[in-house]
C-alpha cells in the first residue's frame, strides 16, 4: 500500500487544509470550517488525474479507515493461501421481521433512495493507486443496495437450509473494496409477511451508529412506499433534498489533525514509559472464542442506581471491564482501548454515514472495586476522550507500538430494530446473533437496547488472546457481582 509509515500529504492539499483552518498557533478550528473545502479539494493534481470518470469527490480515508480495510485484505490473502480458521473481516447481521405484506419493488425502491441520498452507498475504497489510501464517491453506481430472494412456498425445513447457505457465504466471502455499494442489503422472502433482512457490511465504510441509522430510514422508506405517503426526510439533508455533510468534511479534520502536533505531544506525556508487550508465546497461549454474560434483573437495577448517584452507567461499566482485566492479568496496571466518535460537531453531524471511529489507549492504575474505581474510571474516559481524533496508528508510529491496547471496551446503546419495527407498524419475530470481527485480541462491549432498558449483554471476543472462555466468563461475571453489591 502507498505512503505507509510517511507523510505524503501533497504540498496543494496542505496548502488548502492550511488556508481553510486559519487556524491559531494551538490549532484550534472549529470544526464547521472544512465545509469550506470543495470537491476533490483534498486530492492533489497527480491524484485527481488517476480518478474514475464517475467519480464526484474523493478524498484520504481515516487512518482508522485504512487499517480497518488492510485487515481485511489480508485476511482474505491469508484464506486464498489456504490458511484455516481465518475469518472474513466484516459484518454480518439478520433480523428476522413481520411486515404488513412483502413488494419486491417496495424493497428494491427503499435501496435506491439510500443510495441517492448517502454517499457512502456509492464509495469505493482504494488502498493501491494514489499516493494515499483513498475513498471515491462516484455518481452512480451499477450494483444494486437491495437484493430480494423469494422463498415463498417452500417448506420451512428447506427455507431454514437455504438461510444457513446463504449466511455461510456472507460470512466466509470477500468484498471487492472498489465495487460499490461495499454494503449490501438482502431480503428474503418467507410468507406473504414474513421476511428476513440480512446487513453485510466492511467495517472500514460504516460505524454502528451509521448502520442503525440505515437500517431506520430502510424499514421507513419500505412502509412510505407500501402507504404512498412521503418518507420522514432524512436529518442529513436540506429542504431541497441536498447533503447538509460531506464526508470529505470529515476527511479534511482528520487529515489537518495528523499534521498538528498539540495533542500528540499530550499522548506522548500520557503514555510515557510503556514497556512493550513480549509476544513470546503469544500463537502457543492464544485463544479464539466468544460469549457472552447477561446483566439483568437485580443486578441491572443496583448498577443502575449506581449509575445513577455516581458518574454515570459508561463509567460503571468501565470499571467492571477494568475489574474483570485486572482479575485476568493478575495486575492492577491496565492499558485498554477505547472506541472514540470522531464524528464533527456540525449541523446534522450526528446523522452522518460512515466510518467516525478512532481508539485511544487509556491507561490506568485500577482501585478495589467502589465508588472510587467508577469515579477515577470516569476521570480517565473523560481525559482520553476529549483527544480522541489522534489517530491511534499516528500514537504508534510516533509514541511506539507499546501503545496499542491489546483489549478494546465497547459501550454500545442504540435503538433496536425491534423498537424501530414496533414505531413502523412492524413485528419482530427473533433476532440472530450477530458476532462481529474485532482489530484487538480481546474486546468487551457492552450493548443496551434503549426498548429493553433492563438488560445489558456483555459480548466477549477472543481472537488470539492469553484468556480462555472459563476464565473470561467468571472475570466478568464476578466483577458485575461486585459493583452490583455496592448498592445492595
């Protein structure tokens, strides 16, 4: 891949990141000032001649981006060379749904107006031929969002079958990173109501936040075109129907902030003395597993009361995860990662689709489990959050690979599908699970449903860590028990 581990930033797109910024000695800028860049204005000439004749902007991908995408290419390297137990990269998520009556033409317009509207449905990502791994927004695209199977009329023994075959292929094939749209949505068709809706998706062109948004305005522009009364227009677009945000907006912040040097001087302090992690031993003592560990009931309720006269149910959370680490490890010092919504703060900047992530490092000596480990987990979370759009790849090249966490804490509360089913008339049958892929050896994420407040899943993935299910399991079981009791 061109310009890894150097600067290519070309001098003219420098130049107008500059310009644009006007920008203090401390680098400041307010982040509604990169609406000022035009399209194509982050693309250097030499670049700009190499672009697709479709193409309508172009812009760098987030570091996060690219290291997201390189995993995956190199996953799907490592299945072509006949390597075992390697998992695709990408997401694979079914629900499983009721709806008034099923129109294949309802479905497929619904995936139009998606494409229309947002601009990653019509991006493709390149990481090979310009002198920066680039996304290109194209005009059109020729494939379409939206494919409709109809199982209608088969017994339910054969519809499962075909189901289970369908979800091998999406979880085992590759995704052409430049054939857009890189996400896909799949209906099957089982009765004259009854459906199934399958979301595969790359991690390097979306975040959660940004799918659940997709899948709200689909379900609703499927019910506008079974009623014929107009869609709820979607929050990322003007009167007239055009994009409030451009993700090359998004792209220029990020791109100006690896050539700003504030924060990062801020981590360097931070993350000063980190020893790097001995890999010995490292393929002889790993593990791949996943589970999973419910919060429910009375223990749901005494951590939310906790929450609720401490710093809140994300720092409750984090402390648990600290707990259960330290537990794992046999060591108070813990080093973890923490996804961080780098999305602007613009207008309508919530209601942007695509990759907003980055991780930083958050490192922490941790207390007894108390008011104290919540409070000081909280101060922590808050510090590192508050710089979260350095890059983590920019902290590892520049600070040391010792920075990289080797777990990830996620904290996820959306609404579920099955809520937004219920707001459109809908019926949700049964979800599957959906078990995603993680860039770290060891992830925790937590996952709420703002319908079913009650309770708390705690996914727990191991792709190479030192931690057995059994251990992991009773770590974090007993760390929830801890908490729990301090409002017993």
């Amino acid at each position: 891949m061109n310009g890894r581990g150097r600067d290519t930033t070309s001098e003219s797109v420098r130049a107008t990141l500059y310009a644009t910024a006007e920008a203090s000695e401390a680098f400041e800028v307010p982040d509604d000032r990169w609406a000022r860049i035009p399209a194509l204005g982050l693309v250097s000439p030499e670049d700009r001649r190499r672009l697709p004749v479709n193409a309508v902007d172009a812009f760098p991908m987030s570091e996060q981006q690219a290291a997201m995408a390189t995993r995956m290419l190199m996953a799907a390297a490592l299945r072509d060379r006949g390597a075992l137990g390697v998992p695709a990269y990408h997401n694979v998520a079914t629900s499983r749904l009721t709806v008034p009556r099923v129109e294949p033409a309802a479905f497929e317009a619904a995936g139009l107006g998606l494409v229309r509207e947002h601009e990653m449905f019509r991006s493709m990502l390149d990481l090979d031929h310009y002198s920066r791994p680039m996304q290109i927004v194209l005009e059109h695209v020729d494939r379409p969002l939206v494919t409709v199977r109809d199982l209608r009329g088969l017994p339910d023994a054969e519809q499962q079958h075909r189901l289970a075959e369908f979800a091998d292929a999406e979880n085992t094939r590759t995704i052409d990173l430049t054939d857009p749209p890189l996400v896909t949505i799949t209906v099957h068709l089982l009765s004259e109501t009854a459906i199934t809706l399958t979301l595969t998706e790359p991690h390097a062109i979306a975040d959660g936040w940004s799918t659940h948004l997709n899948l709200v305005e689909f379900l609703d522009r499927y019910v506008a075109e079974l009623t014929g009364r107009p869609p709820e227009r979607p929050a990322s677009s003007d009167a007239d129907g055009s994009p409030r945000f451009r993700l090359r907006e998004h792209s220029a912040q990020q791109l100006f902030q690896s050539l700003t040097v504030a924060d990062a001087q801020w981590w360097s302090r931070y993350l000063s003395g980190l020893e790097p992690r001995s890999s010995a031993g490292s393929t002889r003592d790993s593990h791949t597993w996943h589970d999973s560990v419910e919060i429910a009931g009375q223990e749901n309720r005494m951590l939310s009361r906790l929450a609720a006269s401490s710093s809140g149910l994300k720092a409750v959370l984090l402390a648990i995860h600290l707990e259960a680490l330290a537990r794992l490890g046999g060591e108070r010092s813990i080093l973890t990662g923490i996804p961080v919504n780098t999305r602007l703060a613009v207008p309508n900047g919530v209601d942007a689709r695509g990759m907003f992530l980055n991780v930083v490092p958050l490192r922490i000596d941790v207390p007894a489990p108390g008011r104290e480990a919540v409070a000081r987990a909280h101060r922590e979370l808050m510090q590192v959050t508050m710089r979260g759009r350095t890059p983590l790849a920019q902290l590892a090249r520049t600070v040391g690979r010792a920075v990289v966490p080797t777990s990830l804490f996620g904290f996820n509360s959306f609404h579920s599908i099955a809520g937004v089913a219920q707001r459109l008339g809908l019926d949700t049958l049964e979800a599957f699970d959906d078990w995603s892929h993680t860039d770290f050896p060891f992830e925790a994420s937590f996952n709420r449903s703002e319908e079913v407040g009650e309770h708390i899943r705690v996914l727990l993935y191991s792709e190479g860590s030192p931690h057995t299910r059994a251990d992991a399991t009773a770590a974090y079981r007993d760390a929830v028990a801890r908490f729990a009791r301090l409002e017993g």
